[in-house]
C-alpha cells in the first residue's frame, strides 16, 4: 500500500503531456468580458486538431501584409480533409468567418465555441458526417493585432478589440470584386478551392438603441437565379426560426434607420452589390449569410446568439444540404445559357411601405448644444413598441443583355485583368494570332464623371454611353471571356461598364477616359476655317449649333473641339471603354 501511494504520488508530480488540450478560449474563462489576441487562435488551431485528428485539420491559406499566419480549421467526420475529396464525396461545404471587420469579434469566440460543442455532439449532433465546415477565426488579423480598448466606442464588450480595417487600411467587405488586399486575394483562392454553398459572414452592427438583438440576411432570396433563391429564403427562415426558438429577437433586414438617428423613418431592406460578401456569392450561385449581431447588447448575449446561428446553419446544411448543392449546380447550369438573354446587375427596394411593430425604447429628441442638430436620446429602462415602416419590396434597378459570345480584353490590359479572373476562378483564354478585322460592340462613353474623394484606394468613375457594333482590330494576346460559364453574372458585374462594383466604376480604366493629346487652339482655329470652306454642311451645323445651343456658343474651348474632333489627329480611344463585347467567338 505505501508502495502504491507513493508511486501514485511520484506520476501524479509528472507532466501530463498525453491530456487533451484544453479548447476553452480566453473569452469563456473570462466571463465573455475579453477576447484573446492571435497568438489565440495559432494555438487553438493546432489544439483542435490534436484534440480530434481526424476530424479536424488546421491549415494555413496566406499571409498577411505583416507577415502572420491566415488560419482555417478544416473540420468534418468524413474523412473529406481536402477540397479534391470533398468535391469527389459531393459534401457541401460551409464556410464560416469572423473578424473581417476585427473589431467586431463576436464570431472568433462563437465559432470555436460551437465547434467545440458540435465535435462534442453536445450541439447539432450528426451535422459534421454530412458536410464539411471551413472555420476562419480572423478574416483581418493585423487589424485584428491593432488591438485597443474603445476602438468601437458604441459596442458593449469585449473590453479591447481589433480594428476595422487592415494594416493597408483596406475595409475587406468592400473588397470582394476588386480583390485588391492580399487578404481577399488569398480567401478567393481558398473560396476557389473549397466552392462553399454556403458562406456565413460574423458581424456586429452599429445603430441605435432597440431590443432586436440580430439581422440575418441571406442572398440569393431577393435577387440572383430565380430557382436558388427558394433555397436562400429557405435557409434564411430555418435559421431566424431556430435562434428565435432560443431566446432571439430576429429580422431579415439590416437594422439601421431609413434617415440617420430618426426612428420613425423605418427601415429600407436591400441587396448588398458585389463588393460585400452576400452580393458577391449570389453572383456565384451561392449563398451568403451576413450575421449581425446588435452592438449595444453585451458581449456575451451576442456571442451566444452567434453561436447560436453558427450551430442552426450546420443543423440546416446538414438536413437539406444535398438538396440545396443539387439547386446550386442547376442554377450553374442555368448561368451559363445567359448568352443574349437580360441579367439583372443591380437591386433597390421600391417605394412599396408595410408597418410593423418594432421593439424599441421610448427616447427623445432635442437640440444639442453641443452639436447644434437634433439629436435622440434612448430611455433603456422604458422598452416601447414603434410601428414604423419597413420598404422590403425588392425589384432589380440595373438589367443588361448579356453579350452573345463574351468579353474581349485587349492584349495591352490582358495580364492586370487576368489576375483579377484567375483570383475569380473564371475561365478565359489568350488569343493566339490578330483578328485584324473582328465585328464586336464598343461602349464609348458619352459623359464621364469621375469622384471628387478616394475610396478604398480608388478614384471611382461613372458613366453614360451605349454599346454599338463596330469593327475593330483585335491583336494576339488579348483574352476572350466566354459567358457561357457558371460565373457568368460575375463575369457580367465586372465588365459591364455601368455595374456598381465593375472594374471601369472602380477607376481601373481611368486613362481611357482621360485626355492626353490637345490641339494648340491658334491651330485649331486654322482647322475650323479649312474645314468649313472644304465642307459647307459641316459649316451649317456649327452655324445651327451656335444658334440653339446658348452655352456652347459662349465655350470657346467647346466651339474650338467641335472642329477637333472632326481631324485626323483626334484620339479615336478617348472615351472607349478598353473591354468590348463579342456575340462570335473568336
């Protein structure tokens, strides 16, 4: 016996290095009042997997502008660890993020929290032998590392947190389409590999004082392939119905006031333009959840509700998963046969006004001494209900035919757009030899209107003009987009000149639409006189056109172009929009 006891008293002094990692993450042990830094998520990675090896696999998928690590946990019961084996089982895949506004950390903490409970059959048990989970803890890690306490003064916890933005000070849900950050360039190429049905984006919103605790909303169900979007509001209210089941105050619409700071202006629901995560997977035949949650409500109310959504959209894929993946490959399918057909690019609601009852707080609002507007002031201890107006009808606003055959990049902007394409698994090829007299559609723009400020990087452009046959030289090396592709309303937002989230809207093609060769005016005023005594119908216009046109007649410049524009040493570019459309392959 004494032999024994000692024996049990010198192994219970040793190490114990076969005990299971502990998964518990800084904001469980801390009473949901902290969240952890990175070095968090590295350790919790490589934990889940030693913990269950073969249902877990953490990888690494880029590496920030600083340098550090960009993680996913891989985690399935299926034995499916790679994208080729998931693709051949036929699972779906489900792609979930947190931290791509760092900020706002709610789905790190969730996320391992349900994945933990999930592996632990504890939550939605069974989901993980029908699909494959992508766990992506932090989307934007150096923001996440710009760690600081009231870095989003208007949030309830944790007590510090990362920041918006990343290191370059790109907002990466502004950065699907132009994939501009390496960190969206190094998603796209996991998104490429893996083909999620489903891609569920953890937020926290700003906004007022209200009881609602969360807004879930789901593309396609307002827009995209028609047939995808019964299985988009499906998954939309199976998930609202689940999370209210367990305590949640839900909408299906983004919670922030018609008019800033007024609420009886109601609310305008909408659909999200491609460069936001659900309005980029639409245009992929997929579907996207933007989760977000209230910042007003603490924090562990809101990770609790995120776990909660995170756990409820395994339950879903789970059950209706095969059906859901079977309406994405039919809605492929359909994309692409959109060759000459209209697609719709763009959405708004209309004017359309249902009232609901929404659950708020009386408030006030008065005149602010401080700054001088009108400012509204929330009573937490009084809840009200406010019957205010909701605008949820929702119609296409911006609808384009689609060409016959496809795009055409020419060989001088082939390699910068290939890039784009290729972080877009779409398919394009180089052409081999000159197509010196090729029928296609240009678009030259009849007005140009550049913007007055930055964003994200960029001097947007607008423009008004039409596509119109001409003939026009293509040389080798140029690329042919074919619409005949799954993609095809990607294709379609990022070439269509008039797209919200195009490359010409996001100033790629500026120069083209800059002036660069100029006629000294002594010599155009040669010119116009040459021209009008060479041409007495060109002269009557001029005429005509000074006539009845009051401010061109008092434009100098104006007056001066009209005969510019009319030599042959006139730029022929100026105004082209580079990308033209072809209705032949060639």
């Amino acid at each position: 016996m004494i032999r024994s006891a000692l024996l049990l008293a010198l192994l219970s002094a040793l190490p114990l290095s076969h005990a299971a990692p502990d998964l518990s993450t800084v904001s469980e042990r801390s009473g949901f009042k902290h969240t952890g830094r990175y070095d968090e998520v590295i350790k919790l990675c490589k934990d889940f997997q030693a913990a269950y090896p073969r249902q877990v696999r953490c990888i690494e998928f880029g590496r920030t502008p600083e340098g550090r690590p960009m993680l996913a946990l891989v985690a399935t019961r299926t034995g499916a660890m790679t994208p080729a084996a998931a693709k051949k089982r036929g699972l779906p895949v489900v792609l979930v993020q947190g931290g791509i506004h760092a900020g706002e950390i709610d789905g790190k903490d969730a996320g391992f929290l349900a994945l933990r409970e999930v592996l632990e059959n504890r939550a939605a048990p069974g989901s993980l032998e029908k699909q494959v989970l992508l766990f992506i803890p932090v989307f934007n890690i150096d923001g996440h590392e710009r760690f600081g306490k009231w870095n989003r003064p208007n949030q309830r916890g944790p007590v510090e947190m990362g920041w918006r933005t990343t290191a370059q000070n790109f907002n990466l849900n502004r950065d699907y389409v132009k994939a501009d950050a390496p960190e969206m360039q190094a998603m796209l190429m996991l998104v490429n590999a893996w083909d999620p049905l489903a891609y569920i984006d953890l937020h926290v919103t700003n906004g007022a004082k209200f009881k609602h605790d969360v807004s879930i909303q789901v593309e396609p169900v307002h827009a995209g392939d028609a047939q995808l979007r019964k299985s988009g509001l499906a998954l939309r209210s199976n998930v609202l119905a689940d999370i209210a089941a367990q305590g949640a105050l839900p909408h299906a619409f983004y919670m922030s006031f018609a008019d800033t700071d007024e609420p009886m202006s109601g609310f305008i629901d909408n659909v999200s333009n491609p460069r936001f995560s659900t309005g980029y997977f639409l245009m992929r035949n997929r579907m996207g959840m933007l989760v977000e949650t209230h910042a007003w409500k603490d924090y562990p109310t809101r990770v609790r509700i995120t776990r909660d959504t995170v756990v409820s959209v395994l339950a879903q894929v789970a059950k209706h998963g095969a059906a859901w993946q079977a309406a994405a490959r039919e809605a492929d399918l359909r994309a692409s046969q959109v060759a000459g057909q209209p697609v719709d690019l763009s959405y708004k609601a209309t004017d359309k006004v249902r009232r609901i009852d929404f659950r708020g707080y009386e408030y006030t609002r008065r005149m602010s001494d401080v700054s001088g507007i009108l400012m509204t002031h929330y009573d937490e201890t009084k809840p009200q209900i406010w019957n205010v107006p909701l605008r949820d009808e929702i119609l296409p606003s911006l609808t384009i035919n689609a060409p016959g055959a496809g795009y055409i990049v020419p060989a001088a902007h082939a390699a910068m757009v290939a890039h784009k394409l290729t972080l877009h698994g779409i398919a394009y090829r180089t052409l081999a030899a000159d197509l010196p007299g090729f029928e296609v559609e240009a678009y030259r723009a009849d007005k140009t209107t550049f913007a007055p400020e930055s964003m994200e990087s960029h001097q947007r452009l607008t423009v008004q003009g039409k596509w119109a046959p001409e003939t026009r030289k293509v040389g080798k090396g140029a690329l042919y987009v074919p619409i005949a592709q799954p993609k095809s309303r990607l294709v379609m937002s990022i070439f269509e000149p008039q797209a919200p989230d195009s490359m010409l809207a996001w100033g790629v093609f500026n120069n083209a639409f800059e002036r660069k060769e100029y006629m000294e005016e002594y010599v155009a005023e040669d010119v116009a006189r040459e021209q009008m005594a060479a041409d007495p119908a060109l002269a009557a216009a001029f005429k005509r056109k000074v006539e009845t046109e009051p401010e061109f007649a008092k434009n100098g410049h104006a007056r001066l172009e009209f005969f510019a524009r009319r030599h042959s040493s006139w730029d022929e570019r100026f105004n082209l929009y580079p990308v033209l459309r072809a209705n032949v392959a060639p």
